[in-house]
C-alpha cells in the first residue's frame, strides 16, 4: 500500500512531505525545549500543527486532477479553520473538533451525491443496455464536470459497448491530457487497439501505461496478453509472472493470465512448470463460468473474437487435465 502511495505521488511529492515533516516538527521541538510555557510558543505549535496539515492537503492536491483537488479543499480545509480556532480557544476544543468531525461527514456525502445521481442512471441504462441513453446521461455530467477523467472513462466504455470505437479513443485520450500519471487512458487506447488488432500499437499503448502505473494490474495483464500473442516468450512470461505474483483482482483474470503463461511455458519446453500451472488453473472455476457467462452474451462479439480460444482452451485444461 506504502508503495502504491509512493508511486502515485511520485518522488519528488514524497520528498517535499517528509521535509515538511522534519521542518514542522524541528521547530515544535525546539519551541517545546526553548520556551516551554510560554503562550506565544504554544500559539507557534499550533500554527506549526496547521501549517503541516494544510503542506499535506497541498502536496498531495497537485498530484489530483481539478475536480478531485477541489473537492479535498471542500472537505479538508474547513476541518482544519475549525481544528485552529479549537486550539486557539482551548476552552471550546471539543466544540470545535465536533464540527470539524461533522463537516467532514456532510462534505463526504454532499461531494460524493453530486455526481452518483448521474452515475446510478447510467449505469441502470447500460444494464437495459440502452448505450444511448447511458451515454447521454454522461455527456449531460461531463458538461457540468469537463475536467474530471474518470467522466470520460466512463464513457468509453459505453461507447465500447455501443461499438464505438472512434468515439471511445477520443475519450481514453481525452482522459490521458487529464490524467496521463494513472494510466488509465493508456489502457483503455492498448485495449482498443488490441480489438481492431493492432498488436504493436496495443503493446506501445500498454507500456506506456506500465510506466506511468506499474503498481496498476491492467498494465501488466495486457502486456502479457499481447506478448504472448506476439509470442514474444521471454517478455510475456516476466509480465505474466509479476501480474500473477502483483495479484490481480479476480477469477477470470486470474484464470486467463495463467493460461497464457501455460502456453508460454509449452512453447519453452518447460513441462514440469506448465503441468503444475495446470493444477493451479483448476482452482479458477468460478472464473471459467464467468466468462462463459460473458461470452454468451449478445454485446461480447469482440471480446468473443479475442478471447473465446483462450477460454476453450481453459475449460479443456479445468475439465480434463490431471493433477
């Protein structure tokens, strides 16, 4: 978890916070040793106490988009104006924190609800599988929110499913001059080059994305994926190894990824590996029977295309190899 924080405020962000840290807590030290007592040095530590916490909210909003810098102001910095007065007016502490624990409450539903209405209404479109509409609810949404990627992502997927593939780019992009640090937009181009069938490009798409993200499983699944289908051996064997051992979020993930390294295994001879990747293959059944499930649905002729032989190929190997 450390290490995912780490990465995400990359390293420059990491060390301005551990310099605020020592600097804050230098002087509270040296006030508490030089001048204990005294009010103005007590007034000092306070002021030290604020500066710190409002450094954090600082150094970590830059690392956010708009939108999400935003809303931690909305919900942070009240918090903090009133935590100041409790600790400048002591008598009045438990007054104070008490609203400043209730404003973080409220602001956590207010900045949450602002956008789950819409999300709720696409997301019940989507499962009615009226694309359009979804689609139209989240075009609605990003006119009132245009700088926050996650709008976007959205509706890239929508449009996936609304095979819109033109339109689906142009979102991912659009997500990648919000946000290129997450990665997420890399993914979602890799995975749509990966369906028009442009390997090369899709593996492009995905490296760049393990770059920005390497703690973000998606990017080392798809480039396992793609070089293996490349039969690039050496590669996809690295990438499946570490997506399997980095863990990824599911069954059928899970299921797929070894498959593929089974496959891998094969192709370099190595027997022995592929047989116990065999066994543990077995152990993701709920994951084959979800992509069954997926695969018969009528909005999965893509993924049909790119993956049903791997599937196949798995439910051979579940059912009827030994071990």
């Amino acid at each position: 978890m450390l290490a995912e924080v780490k990465t995400w405020l990359g390293t420059g962000r990491v060390r301005a916070l551990i310099g605020l840290l020592i600097a804050t807590g230098l002087a509270s030290l040296i006030l508490q040793i030089g001048f204990p007592g005294d009010s103005w040095s007590l007034s000092a530590q306070t002021a030290l106490v604020l500066i710190f916490f409002g450094g954090v909210v600082w150094i970590v909003g830059s690392r956010m988009t708009p939108p999400a810098r935003r809303s931690l102001i909305i919900r942070v910095v009240p918090a903090l104006v009133a935590l100041g007065f409790g600790m400048v007016l002591p008598r009045f502490f438990l007054l104070f924190l008490g609203a400043a624990v209730g404003w973080l409450i409220i602001s956590q539903i207010w900045v949450q609800d602002r956008s789950q209405r819409e999300y709720k209404q696409a997301i019940k479109a989507m499962r009615k599988r009226d694309y359009q509409v979804a689609i139209e609810i989240m075009n609605t949404l990003i006119h009132k929110e245009p700088q926050e990627p996650a709008h976007y992502s959205f509706r890239a997927q929508l449009h996936r499913l609304n095979d819109d593939l033109r339109r689906a780019r142009h979102d991912y992009k659009k997500v990648i001059d919000l946000d290129s640090a997450s990665g997420v937009g890399q993914n979602g181009l890799a995975e749509i080059t990966l369906q028009e069938g442009n390997l090369e490009e899709a593996r492009r798409w995905s490296e760049e994305a393990y770059q920005k993200a390497p703690q973000d499983w998606a990017a080392l699944y798809n480039l396992g994926m793609i070089a293996e289908r490349q039969q690039d051996d050496a590669a996809a064997q690295g990438y499946l190894q570490r997506a399997l051992k980095q863990g990824l979020p599911d069954s059928r993930h899970r299921l797929l990824a070894t498959v593929w390294l089974i496959k891998v295994c094969q192709r370099l001879d190595d027997q022995d590996q592929a047989e116990t990747l065999i066994k543990i293959l077995k152990k993701e059944k709920t994951g084959l029977q979800e992509w069954k499930t997926i695969l018969e649905s009528e909005e999965a002729s893509t993924v049909r295309q790119l993956l049903e032989a791997d599937v196949k190929l798995a439910e051979k190997w579940v059912n009827h190899a030994g071990g």
